[in-house]
C-alpha cells in the first residue's frame, strides 16, 4: 500500500476534510492552500469540508455533531524530515509529528480525542514544513507536494473515493 491508496480508502467513506494552519506562516499555510483548491473544486456527496485555520477547537462539536466517519486534519508538520515531505495516518499514531510542531499541537490532540469520542476516525495528512516564519508564499518543495497532494484529491474525490494509480 502507498499514501494514495490509503487516502483513497478513506474518502470512500463519509469523511470531513478539515483545512488547518496559518494564512500568514509562509509554508504553515499548506493544508489551508490545499483545503481552498480542493473546496472550491468539488462538490461531493459524503464529503464535508471545514476550514479551521489554527483554532481547530472552534470547529471540533461541529465536526462530532456530522454523519462523516472519517476525519481528515490537512496540516504542515515539522517531523525532521525534508521539506515536502507527505505522511498520512490515523493521528492518534503520529503523536510525533503534532507534537514537535506547534501552534497547533495541542488543541490538534484535545480534538482528535473528542472526535474519536464521537465515533470518528482522524486522521493527519500533514506536509513537512520548511519555513513557518510570518509572511506569505510556500517555499518551493512545499508547494509542488501540495500541488500533487491537491490534483489527488480533486480526482479522487471526483471519482469517488475510487482508486486511483498514483506514484509516490
């Protein structure tokens, strides 16, 4: 299994795709610039979108409160590893990655554990941040992943959730 697939999975099922970060953090604002691109670009039975920016905890009884069984928290992350860098998985597994990053960190945690309270599985698609300094713009590397990342989930999500044959 790759990346792909597993996203691919996942949006089969009802999910909530949430946009987190900070317009005015450069690469911060990656899961913002995928959640805006892909929100405005589909329409999908099944498929909820919230953008929560960085105050994820004002959206968290909203997203308990809907049908989607599935979570999915787009976010940058700092985990040590090149920028650009994608990691998908449930969140609860990548305590790692929320933890070494940020402005986030915890409430991210607290809303994980009420939504999977709730009967919801989260999840983080997070992409590796190279610089989170105030200002606008992606750095180069951030970008082109969340391009890929964007174009996979615009064709995804209008397929389906079908799978679909990605290299990673």
């Amino acid at each position: 299994m790759n990346i792909f697939t597993d996203i691919a999975e996942v949006m089969k099922q009802p999910t909530c795709i949430v946009g987190a970060g900070n317009y005015f953090k450069k690469d911060d604002a990656a899961g913002l610039y995928i959640f805006d691109e892909v929100s405005g670009k589909v329409e999908t039975p099944g498929v909820v979108f919230v953008n929560a920016e960085d105050v994820i905890e004002a959206y968290v009884f909203k997203i308990a409160e809907m049908d989607a069984k599935n979570v999915v928290i787009i976010d940058a992350v700092q985990s040590q590893t090149s920028p650009g860098s994608v990691m998908f998985g449930k969140l609860r597994d990548m305590e790692g990655a929320v933890n070494n990053y940020s402005t986030h960190k915890l409430s991210m945690k607290l809303a994980a554990r009420i939504l999977e309270e709730h009967g919801k599985q989260v999840y983080l698609l997070g992409i590796e941040a190279e610089d989170i300094n105030f200002g606008s713009g992606l750095s180069a590397e951030v970008k082109k992943s969340a391009d890929i990342i964007k174009e996979f989930l615009i064709d995804t999500l209008r397929c389906g959730g079908k799978e679909r044959n990605y290299e990673q």
